[in-house]
C-alpha cells in the first residue's frame, strides 16, 4: 500500500469538508422548497374552499 504524505490528507479533509457543505446546502434547499410546495397547497386548498362557500 502506497505511503500518504501531508498532501494526501489534506486532500482527503478537503473533499470530506466539500462533501459535508454540498450535502447541508442540498439538504437546506431541499427542505425551504418542500415547505414552500406545502405553504403554497395550503393556500390553494383554503382558496378552493372559500369559493365553494361562496
């Protein structure tokens, strides 16, 4: 098995930080987007039934 140097490592945290970040930052628009789609049927639900009362 080959030897890793300091390059190595620091290239492995690197990519193991990028991967993390990618993964909040996806996992955050994901989770506005849902709560948006849900807000959004809400308010066409409370629409659809205020003009079935009408």
């Amino acid at each position: 098995m080959a030897k890793w140097g300091a390059t190595e490592y620091f290239l492995l945290a690197f990519n193991i930080c990028a991967i993390y970040l990618a993964y909040r930052f996806i996992n955050f628009r994901l989770t506005s987007k849902l709560e948006e789609v849900e807000n959004r049927q809400i308010k066409s639900a409370q629409r659809q039934k205020k003009t079935k009362l009408e």
